[in-house]
C-alpha cells in the first residue's frame, strides 16, 4: 500500500526538434509511440496509482532513453539512421507500442496497412540523408 504514496515524476521536458515525417506518419507516430517515445506522454490517471502500471513513470523513462522523437535533433545522423533501422525492426516483429499497453490503449494499435505505410517511410528515410531530419 505504502508504494501508491510514493511521489512518481511526471514531466514532460521541452521539445527540442521532433523528428520530421510527412503528416500521416507523424500523426501514427504521435498515436502509437509518442507515449513512452516523446516529451510530449498523456499522462493518464492511472499512472499516478503506483501499482497499475500500463503506462508507468519508468516505463517512459526507458523509452525515452531507446528513442526520444521529440529530441530527434540532438542525434547524430548515424544515431538518427540507427534508432530508425531499431524502431523498422520493432514493427516488423510487432514489439511495439508493448502489448500490454495496446490492452488499454487500443487506439495506439497499428493496423496492417499503418505499419507497411511507416515501414516505407522508414525505407525512404533511409536512403534519402536529408530525410532524417529534424523539423
Ligand atoms: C508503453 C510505452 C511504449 C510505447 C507506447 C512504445 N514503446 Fe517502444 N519502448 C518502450 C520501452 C520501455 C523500451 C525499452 C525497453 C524495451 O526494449 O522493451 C522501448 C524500446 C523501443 C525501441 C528500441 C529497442 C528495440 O527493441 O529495438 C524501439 C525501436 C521502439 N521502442 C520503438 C517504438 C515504436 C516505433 C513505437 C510506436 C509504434 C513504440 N516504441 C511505442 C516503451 C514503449
């Protein structure tokens, strides 16, 4: 009982460049990852109760860590090359969003057609250098 009153941080640091990506895409993004993958997490009510944990403060932190899409400028281009290589990876093996937050949160499913259209996307990024950019 005593964990549910032990303080969790919820921030939500600044934006530094989002990662840039046509609107269909960046919108999937924001939909299916930007949770756990952003600076930009709709904290829901549940996070705040520490044994439910969906969508926990350190759950966050982590992703962020892998893969932060709203600090997409800090990266180095051959960081930037790497972590879409990592997220195409991801879809392919249906990996993420984690499952158990599809559960209670089916609007971040991706169907069929989303990932092929994020998977062509992260094709074209790659061999295009001035497509791994930040906005
Ligand atoms: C509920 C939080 C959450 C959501 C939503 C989420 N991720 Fe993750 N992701 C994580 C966590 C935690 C890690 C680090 C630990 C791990 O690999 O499981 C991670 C790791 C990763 C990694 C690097 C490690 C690897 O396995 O290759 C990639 C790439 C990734 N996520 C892509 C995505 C993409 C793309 C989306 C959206 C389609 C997404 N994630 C949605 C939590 C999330």
């Amino acid at each position: 009982m005593l964990a549910q009153f032990v303080p969790v941080q919820h921030t939500n640091p600044p934006t530094t460049g989002d990662v840039s990506a046509p609107p269909r895409i960046e919108a999937m993004l924001r939909r299916a990852c930007y949770d756990c993958h952003s600076n930009e997490t709709r904290w829901p009510w549940y996070s705040r109760v520490a044994p439910i944990s969906w969508l926990a403060a350190h759950e966050v932190e982590l992703g962020r860590k892998e893969i932060n899409f709203s600090q997409w400028d800090e990266y180095y281009a051959a960081t930037r090359k790497r972590k879409l290589q990592w997220t195409e990876r991801a879809l392919r093996q249906e990996a993420m969003p984690p499952w158990s937050y599809r559960i209670v949160h089916p609007g971040a499913r991706l169907t069929e057609a989303d990932t092929a259209a994020l998977e062509e996307w992260i094709e074209s990024a790659l061999a295009t250098p001035s497509a791994q950019r930040s906005k």
